[in-house]
C-alpha cells in the first residue's frame, strides 16, 4: 500500500495557532500500472483491446468532448517534440487516457458487433484509399493491422465491411491483383518465375503457383508459353 499525504495550511485561527488540515490517500501501487485486474482494466481497457468497442467518427462527438480530446491531442503532441521533457512517456500516456475518458464519459465509443452506420457515412468510409495502398505496396509485405488502420476500423469489423462492399475478402482482393500484375509480368519480361513472384509480393514460390493457377487456370510457366497469352484477360 501507498499513502500520499498532504497537509494544507489555513488562515482560521483555533486560539492562539493557526488551523491546518490534513488529507490521505491510501491505495495500492499495482492499480497505476494496471497489473491487478480492477474494474479500469474490465469495463474500459479491455473492450477496446479486445476489439468489441470503437473509435467514433470525430464529426458525430459534442464540441465539449472534441475540445477536451483537442487539449489533450495538443499536450501530447507537444510534449512528443520536447525530448527533453523529464517525464515525457508518462505525459503522453496521461493525456492518453483523458482522451478515453472523454470519449467514455460521452458514450461516444461504437459497438463493433453491431454497427450503426448511415448509408453517408459508408460512403464517407470510401475503400479508395485502401485500394490505392494495395496498388502503390503489392511488392511489399501487407497485414490486415495496415489496411485497416487506413480506414481506422476495427480488424474483424473491416473484413467484413470489405468483403460486403466488394465481395471478397481484403486478401483475396489483393492476392488477385498481385496475380493480375504477375500475369503481366510474365507477358512483356523474360524474368524467371522466382523473381516475378517476389516482384508481386509473393514470398512462398509454391503458394504464388497455387494462387496463379487459381486465378488463372494454369501455371506461371504454362500461360508465359500460351501461343495467345492475350485470350487470358488481365484485369
């Protein structure tokens, strides 16, 4: 246990001696690091981190709230650019934690299993910049965490926006357009396979095959020999 105790001096005389007060708080020092399970950690923390609660849209919170989360945002980012701040990472995490205790105490957080967005706000959450991010980084390694934090969604929530906008899953949009570049590939450079398959993003050769001749009925190598290679559409 920990006590913080404060005295506070007065200017109301009890005789001859000035009056004082004093005050104590006593708690335990875990429930600052969140390492016993407390009702923070249950009602609040854990929600979130479980993915069943979400970030509101920032248009839809009161000025009060979007004031107070500004205010903090503001701190942060100021006390971000001052490394010499001696108490940097917990300042930060503070201010943190004031942002979701604005965001709690207007019940501005979503539930994630049952989302309520209006036809404008689908169309606001535009998939355009989810699939600029696949067009521009299909080389590269891409996770679920990158697409949906475009769109600041929830993982499971945004594979299932996705797939009810587009009709398939955000991977296998990705992998049919890496196929779709490969296949192009193969048509206008004699690059081997291997390197076609790494040049699109794929790291496993065996899995790029596989995925290939899903989408295109045949092998890297047996639509690289087709005598009209251009009857096979690239889409």
């Amino acid at each position: 246990m920990f006590i913080l105790l404060i005295r506070e001096r007065s200017t109301a005389f009890l005789g001859d001696s000035l009056c004082s007060h004093h005050y104590a708080l006593l708690f335990p020092l875990e429930f600052l690091s969140f390492a016993r399970y407390d009702i923070c950690q249950n009602e609040f923390l854990t929600p979130l981190l479980c993915g069943k609660l979400r970030f509101p849209f920032g248009d839809k919170l009161s000025p009060a709230c979007t004031a107070v989360i500004g205010q903090n945002i503001q701190k942060a980012a100021l006390c971000y650019g001052n490394g010499d701040a001696p108490c940097r990472p917990l300042t930060i995490k503070i201010a943190l934690l004031q942002i979701l205790e604005a965001l709690f105490s207007n019940r501005a957080f979503l539930n994630a299993e049952t989302p309520s967005h209006t036809q404008e706000e689908l169309l606001r959450y535009s998939l355009k910049p989810v699939f600029s991010y696949m067009e521009e980084h299909y080389m590269e390694k891409i996770t679920l965490e990158q697409l949906s934090g475009i769109l600041h969604m929830n993982k499971n929530y945004f594979c299932k926006f996705f797939k009810e906008k587009v009709g398939k899953t955000p991977f296998s949009y990705l992998n049919e357009y890496r196929i779709n570049q490969a296949a192009a590939l193969l048509l206008k450079s004699s690059l081997p396979i291997t390197e076609v398959a790494l040049n699109t993003g794929f790291e496993n050769i065996s899995y790029f095959i596989r995925q290939f001749k899903h989408y295109r009925g045949c092998t890297p190598s047996a639509f690289r020999n087709l005598k009209t290679p251009g009857s096979v559409p690239i889409i």
